[in-house]
C-alpha cells in the first residue's frame, strides 16, 4: 500500500514538472515569437527611413529636363530620343546620382517618366500616359545587386504602380471638374498664368504634367535571413521645360 501510494505520488510530480515545463516552452516560445518579430519590424523601419532620405536626395538631386519645346511645332512635347535632353539622358542623370548617394550595394532603383493631358484652358486632366507602354529605367548601386535577380518582376510592379496612380488621378479630376472659372476644384498641373481680363479671368495651363514613379529595392538581412524590400514613390520633377 505504501509503495503504490509512493508510485502515484511520484506520478503527480512528473505530471506538474511536465505541465510546468510545456508551460515554460509555450512562453518562451511566445517572448521569442514576439521579439523576433519586433525585431523584423525595427529591421524594416529602419531601412524605410533610409529609403525615404535617399529619394529626399533624389528630388534635391540634379535634375534635366522632363519636357521640351518643339520649336517647329511651337509646342511642349514629351522627352523622346531626338530631344534635348534625351529621354535617357534625363533619367541618368537621376540614376547616376542615386548610384553615388546609395547606402549600400544591394539598392537598386526603378523608374519610369509619365504624364498627365491636362486642358490648357481649364488645367484638369484629360488623358493619362499608358505606363505599360513607357520604358523603366533601372540603376543598380553596383554590379551584382541583390535585386537584380529581380529586375523583371519589379518593373512589372512599378508599371502596375504607376497605372494605378495614373487612373486614380484622372477619375479624382473627371469626378471634380470645376463649376465656374474661379473654383479651383480638380485643377492640377502647372499653371502658366492667371490673369483679369476686362473682368474675365483668363487662366493657362502646361499641356502635359510630367510624373515619375519609383521603386527603391533593397537587400534587407534581418537575424540571419535575408529578404527583399521595396517601398514605391511619386515624384513630381523640379524641372518641366527650362
């Protein structure tokens, strides 16, 4: 009698030391679960800020041209391979400076010029480019970058990217059109002048808006891992036609 009530006893202290031991792994597994993952999500904010500065840069940065004035037209018309700038010349001189201001190695940069069709006289949209048929131009920080492997699926993403941007802006302008020439509502691109005349306003407009949308990638290791991230930007140029 005495050695089963032994036995059960001995079964009750291994039954408590397992339930305190299961409990033990399930809160450390839990802590390292959550440590882990405050840990990531620190990893990814930190590289956010350094991807937001380096595009700060890029708009600070040197900058050509994005439109040109056909003198035998006599009008704005997009960048192209005749003209001056180039379209490639343009974009270089955007992707030749983020080469020398990338952090590390592994950031690359994708980006395609686009434009809003703005109504000279009323400035709000009327078209948008097609961002599928734009060439993206794409700068690696150095040969063999992370995200080069990647380069065909980005560029399917920024095109996507900039579509959706595109239709977005023209329904807000089709959805806000403006009632009377002195509401501003819906208007967009660069206003050219704005003047009274005898008591009739008169306003002018840009043609074309040029919009250039990026993405910046980048090889993010986090403990022991290693992932791409990519974060996607609109940028409106400092430079339109001078």
């Amino acid at each position: 009698m005495n050695k089963l009530k032994q036995n059960q006893s001995q079964r009750k202290i291994f039954t408590e030391q397992g339930v305190l031991f299961i409990e033990f792994a399930l809160v450390a597994g839990l802590l390292i679960t959550i440590v882990y993952g405050l840990g990531q999500q620190f990893t990814k904010s930190l590289r956010e800020m350094e991807h937001r500065a380096l595009v700060t840069e890029l708009l600070m940065g040197p900058q050509e041209r994005t439109l040109a004035f056909d003198t035998t037209l006599g009008e704005v018309v997009e960048l192209s391979s005749i003209t001056v700038p180039t379209l490639t010349e343009a974009m270089d001189t955007i992707g030749n400076f983020f080469r020398r201001r990338a952090p590390s190695t592994s950031f690359a940069l994708f980006i395609n010029l686009t434009h809003l069709h703005m109504d000279p006289e009323q400035g709000t949209i009327t078209a948008v480019d097609d961002p599928f048929a734009k060439p993206a131009f794409t700068y690696y920080a150095a040969a063999g970058s992370a995200c080069e492997s990647d380069s065909i699926q980005v560029t399917g993403w920024l095109k996507r990217y900039s579509n959706s941007r595109l239709t977005r802006s023209y329904e807000f302008s089709q959805a806000n059109l403006p009632a009377t020439i002195d509401d501003n509502k819906g208007r967009f691109g660069s206003k050219l002048y704005d003047i009274d005349n005898a008591g009739v306003r008169i306003r002018r407009y840009e043609a074309l808006f040029p919009l250039i949308f990026a993405v910046v990638c980048s090889e993010l290791d986090s403990f022991g891992t290693s992932s791409r991230f990519l974060t996607y930007y609109t940028i409106v140029p400092r430079r339109h036609v001078n």
